[in-house]
C-alpha cells in the first residue's frame, strides 16, 4: 500500500471502524451532531455511524440528509446541468469557480448522487480543520488535505505530493475530484484561474505538461449563487486586505463564514459542466 499519501488522502474504508468510534468519543462531536440532528438520540446516530461500511454509504446516510436540508430551507432549488459530460463513468477533475466553503462541493455532490453517479474527492484547505474533529470527519467525507501555511520549499514538495495523489485517484482509483480553481473563495466575484493551480496539476502523471493535464481529465464548472449570504464578509475582507497588506482571517473568521454560508438565503443555485477540454489540449 502506498503510504506517500497517507497524510492528506481520505480514510481508507477499512479505517472507518475506528475513525467512527473517536468520532464518537469526541464531546466537540457529540454536541453538533445533536445540534444538526435534535430529533435522534446520539447513541441512535452513533450506532447508524457504525452499519456504516464505506465513505459512500456514510455520505448517504448522513451528509445527503443534512445538505437536502439545507438546500430545502436556505435555496430555492439547486441544480446540476451534465448535459456537456458525455461519459457519465469516467472520473474527471471538476475545477470550478468558489462560492461557499462547504456547499460548493457538497451540493454537488447531493445533486451527483440523484443523477445515480459516485460523489466527488474533495480538496479543503487544512486552515479550516479547526477542530481534531473537522479534520477527522471531513476525510469521512472523502476530502483530501491541501496544506498551507508552509515554507517555499515545504510548499514544493506538498504541491508535488497533492499532484500525484490527484493524478493516483483519477487514473487508478477512477474516482472524480472537485478543486477550486483558485486558494480559497474570490472575494470580488472575478473567477480568474490561479495559474499556479494548473502548475500544480501538472507536477504528477508522466510525459509532458499537455499529458499531464490530459490525464486530470479536466471539467470546467461553473457554480452560480443567486444571493451569497457571505457577501458582506467578503466585501469586509476584501477592504480589509486593500488596508492592511499582511492581513490574515482568524479562526474565528472561517467559522463565521461557515456558520453564515450554510443558514444564509441564497435564491436559485445552479452549477453548469462544461465539456472536457482534453481535446482542446490535443489539439
């Protein structure tokens, strides 16, 4: 088993047993789950936790119910437009535009499940894995960990590492991804692709930089929010930024943007695929 990627890839399956039973042991996690889920016992949560054996199984059990939820109160409907994708049963890298911490990738991948297809790997940044229990659940949730905050060099070696662990899950597990295409959300709406994301892509795989992008299988994505309940902690941090050159959120920040993102109104949400574009790099 290849243990290069140990640090930042989802739980394995065969880890779930116990990852639940630490899940279940945290008091930090006991208290949200009865929050999110008032109406059932904790051990009733905890003993469901346990029947389940793979990360699918638990996303259905558990996260589809919450995101629908969210998406019946805070939307007023959420839709996906696959008409561009083809092949339904290959896996492709979805790089879209970033609107909200959590929603972007979760209701896409709700709205993969009612359309009968696999969810996505998610990549989330290890600056929101406040909690010992975040960073547990989360890879649950199949994310996998982009860290930050390092030096140039350790910067290197993790992109590199991430690189190859994107190219490991799309071509040899045939599991699709969904990344952002850009480090964190665009503050000012104007969805420009980081180059160094592309770069980045292009660290693993083998032959040159066309093929290695060919082999992500790239989907465009476009994700679109009729009202964003963050837009004022945007605007904020945006102006705070413009003033202050070294300004940094705190925790307390994401939080908040967290917490404002999933119960804020957000009107109509659509998320649109393009069609692959490996054939404009071969051409």
């Amino acid at each position: 088993m290849n243990m290069e990627f140990d640090e930042i890839r989802p739980h394995h399956d065969e880890e779930l047993p116990q990852i639940y039973e630490e899940l279940i042991a945290d008091p930090a996690f006991q208290q949200v789950a009865s929050a999110v889920f008032p109406e059932v016992p904790f051990e009733a949560l905890a003993q469901k936790m346990r029947t389940c054996k793979t990360k699918l199984e638990f996303q259905k059990a558990f996260c589809y119910t919450i995101l629908k939820r969210f998406a019946k109160d805070t939307t007023q409907g959420v839709t996906l437009d696959l008409t561009a994708q083809t092949d339904k049963t290959s896996a492709y890298t979805y790089i879209s535009n970033h609107r909200d911490i959590i929603l972007d990738s979760g209701f896409l991948s709700v709205e993969l499940i009612d359309k009968g297809m696999d969810t996505v790997e998610i990549a989330i940044g290890d600056n929101l894995l406040i909690y010992p229990w975040i960073k547990k659940f989360v890879r649950v949730n199949k994310s996998f960990i982009v860290q930050r905050a390092l030096t140039m060099r350790q910067m290197l070696e993790s992109s590199g590492r991430m690189s190859r662990y994107m190219h490991h899950t799309i071509k040899d597990k045939n599991q699709s991804i969904w990344i952002a295409q850009r480090e964190g959300r665009a503050k000012d709406s104007n969805d420009r692709t980081q180059e160094s994301v592309l770069k980045m892509l292009a660290m693993g795989g083998e032959g040159d930089i066309i093929d290695r992008l060919i082999e992500m299988n790239i989907l465009p994505l476009a994700i679109s929010y009729e009202y964003d309940p963050c837009d004022y902690l945007k605007a904020q941090e945006f102006q705070l930024k413009r003033n202050i050159p070294d300004y940094k959120k705190t925790q307390e920040d994401d939080l908040k943007n967290m917490q404002t993102g999933l119960f804020g109104p957000k009107g109509r949400v659509h998320f649109q695929v393009a069609s692959c574009i490996n054939e404009e790099l071969d051409g």
